[in-house]
C-alpha cells in the first residue's frame, strides 16, 4: 500500500455512494483500488447494471457533456479513487482532433438518449446489451496511466514532488566549473523517483508543463545564490531547459522578469536551453520571445544538436551562443571514426560562427583527452559529477 496521504485520492468505504444519479459532475475517476457497482434509477427502482474494478473509469460522461450524472455509483469494497478533474480534461479535449471531438459529443448524445428512455424493466431486459465492456490491451492500460499521472503532475506542483538536480558544467582543460545545468526529478510517492523522460511528453501534451517550466525557472533562480559559490567563472551560469510549450505566449518574458526580480539574479547569469523541436513548432513566436530575451541579456543554448533536423539553420537565425553536441556522438567517440568526424566538424563550425561548444555525456577521462585534441573547451557528464539535489533546500 502506498502513502495515500501525498497523492490526490479519495478513498470510499463499503456502501458509501459516490455519486448519486441526477447530481452536477465535475469530476471522473480512475479506480485505484477495489469496487464499485453503477446504478440506474432511484429507490425501489433502483437497480445494478454494471461492476467496475480497479483501472476501470467512472462518471466520464458528465465531466464531457456537463450533464447531471445518469446512474448511482457505490462502493462495493474499500475503493480509492483518482479524481480526474474537467479542468485537466477540458485541456487535453482541447488538443484533440476537432473531427475526434465531434465524434465523441455524438456518441455521447445517443448513449444518453438510449440511457434516459430505459425504466428498469427494460434495463432487466436488455442488461447483456448494457454490460460494461471491459477495457482490454495495452492501450488502454497506458491511457488509464497517463490519465493518472497528469492527475498526479497537477498535484505534485502544489505539494513539492518535484525536486531540482543541478549538474556542473567544467571547462575541459582543468575541470574548473563554469556553470550548472537545471534538470527536473519527481519524487513520486507511488512509483519512486521519476525521470524527466517519464513524464515531460505527457505534460508537453496536457499543457502542464507551463507550470513546470515555471518551477523549474523559480527553482534555479532560488537556488543561484548556492550555486554561484560553487562556480570558479566569471562567467556563471545556470541552464533551464525549455519546452516547446513555454514558447508559445509572450507572456514568458513577464514571468521570467518577475521570477530573475524576486530572487534577485542578473538575467545574465541565466541560459537558456532549446532543442530544435522547440523552436520548429512555432518559430516566428519563438524568434520574437527569444530575441527579447537576448537583448535583455539572458544566454541560449542549442541543446542536443546533432539529433535533429538542419542545426546549420537554427544557428543563423537565432541569437544562439553555445551549442551542446548531444551524448549520442560522445558516447562512442573513442571507437567511432564517424563519431569523431562529425564531432570535429561541429567544434569547427561553432568556433567559426564565435560559439562556446560543451559536449555531453563525458563519462571517461579518455573521453575528456580526445575532446580536448578536438578543441572542445566544455564538458559536462558523470566524470565531473552527477546531476545532484542542493543539500538544505526543499
Ligand atoms: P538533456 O537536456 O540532454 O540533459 C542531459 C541528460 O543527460 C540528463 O538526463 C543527464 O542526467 C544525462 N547525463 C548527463 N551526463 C551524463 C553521462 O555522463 N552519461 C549519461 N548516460 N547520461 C548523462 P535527464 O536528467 O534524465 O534529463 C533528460 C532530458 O529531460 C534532458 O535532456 C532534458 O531534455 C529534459 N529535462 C530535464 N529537466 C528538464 C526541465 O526542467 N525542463 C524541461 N523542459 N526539460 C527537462
Ligand atoms: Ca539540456
Ligand atoms: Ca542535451
């Protein structure tokens, strides 16, 4: 059993209802754990139509259409619940396919139609037609995880689960660190310490990595002051990655004024970390925030180059000033000669165009030698220390 007491959950008792037929809802569920029983009709008429179980889904229906509940639901055992919020389903409706959205308001309006004309007589008499059809396969289960854990996301912000790493960044010649890289971890009181990779896509779907990438930027800019000790550069630096839904409103450059003036943090003492799948999204929105941002005098990195489609272009048109030769091109360096080909040809080409180049994933010191040969000045990866919590910070 897990810490019920840090997630947002709600746990029914045998016989409790948890939603009475007729009632606004504003709220579906996921069972976590245990049973419930879904009613149709009310008092003597009232009758059973189908049993859920855990992994199973409840009161979707007024949550979508806004229409009062259509059936009584019930715990039949000790059950815990995962509200699903409308907010939440509102946002990833919105970012579905306006044909799909259709599709759904009309199957919604003919499985009402079909529910409101049933007395129980007929419910008895055509209960096989009405059987819940049990949920099958492995779609279904990764679409009832990823409805829980961006339940779960919404929570962990305003209950602090997340927790940010910092990684030094060191000049290659003598392991002196320059700056630190931000990089977001989720204590997850059910599945243990999370991976950014395992829930930053979801986010980026549902829109909550807004609220991410906001606490990443008040969480780094918070933690400078302990950072910037531990950096032998006149030039420090914390990065912040950003997503590519950060970039879409303008807005970003207010919050971030407002974020560097709480903690007091000169705006050059922060990068900024994109990706090329950052940018390509909405590139003319994007090019206008971060040209606002560089003639404020904050820093861009190109993160991860290498991985994705025409570097090259990217680097003309934004005002980038450090590129990062993505890990995948390091990690074989020393066996691969095509490794080193194109490793040598990115230093190059960044050193003509007066770029800083930091490669990532240095996990040797062969590595670090054979960078070194390369005219790479910046490193970053486990031989110069793992991502790490600050210690006295919550
Ligand atoms: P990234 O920006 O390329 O970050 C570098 C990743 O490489 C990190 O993975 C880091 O832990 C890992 N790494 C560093 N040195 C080594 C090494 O020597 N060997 C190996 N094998 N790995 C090394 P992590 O922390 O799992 O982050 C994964 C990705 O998630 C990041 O890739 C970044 O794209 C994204 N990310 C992390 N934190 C944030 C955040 O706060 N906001 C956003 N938007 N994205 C984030
Ligand atoms: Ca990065
Ligand atoms: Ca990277």
């Amino acid at each position: 059993m897990f810490d019920n007491l840090n997630l947002d959950r709600e746990t029914f008792s045998v016989g409790q209802v948890i939603f009475h037929i007729g009632e606004p809802g504003d709220c579906a569920y996921l069972i976590e754990q245990g049973c419930v029983e879904v009613c149709v009709g009310t008092g003597e008429g009232e009758r059973r139509v189908s049993t859920l179980q855990a992994g199973e889904l409840i009161g979707e229906i007024s949550l979508i259409d806004r229409q009062p509940r259509t059936a009584t639901v019930r715990a039949m055992q000790e059950t815990t619940l995962v509200p699903i919020r409308r907010a939440l389903l509102e946002e990833l409706l919105d970012k579905t396919d306006p044909v799909i959205r259709h599709l759904l308001r009309v199957v919604l309006e003919r499985f009402r139609t079909t529910q409101t004309s049933l007395t129980p007589d007929l419910v008895d008499r055509l209960s096989i037609q009405f059987e819940y059809q049990q949920p099958q396969g492995k779609l279904y289960e990764s679409a009832a995880h990823s409805l829980t854990l961006s339940q779960d996301i919404a929570y962990a912000l305003i209950s602090n689960q997340f927790e940010m790493h910092y990684q030094p960044i060191c000049k290659l010649a003598d392991k002196k660190v320059v700056g630190f890289e931000a990089l977001i971890r989720w204590q997850h009181p059910q599945f243990g310490m999370l991976s950014p990779m395992e829930f930053l896509g979801l986010a980026e779907q549902t829109g909550q990595i807004r609220g991410i990438g906001l606490w990443t930027l008040e969480h780094a800019c918070r933690d400078w002051g302990q950072l910037q000790k531990m950096v032998e550069s006149e030039d420090a630096f914390v990065s912040v990655n950003l997503s590519a839904n950060q970039l879409t409103s303008p807005l970003i450059v207010e919050d971030m004024k407002a974020i560097l003036h709480r903690h007091q943090m000169d705006i050059t003492s922060l990068k900024l970390e994109l990706t090329e799948t950052v940018i390509i999204g909405r590139p003319e929105i994007a090019s206008q925030i971060l040209g606002q941002l560089v003639q404020l005098g904050m820093r861009l990195a190109l993160d991860d180059f290498g991985t994705g489609y025409s570097g090259m272009e990217y680097l003309q048109r934004y005002p980038i000033g450090t590129l990062k030769i993505d890990k995948a091109f390091i990690t074989p360096l020393l066996e691969s000669e095509q490794s080193q080909q194109i490793v040598r040809s990115t230093i190059d080409l960044a050193h003509s165009l007066n770029l800083d180049v930091v490669a990532e994933g240095i996990e040797t010191e062969a590595t670090r030698d054979a960078l070194i040969e390369l005219g790479c000045e910046y490193g970053q990866g486990w031989l110069f220390g793992q991502p790490t919590k600050l210690t006295n910070n919550s």
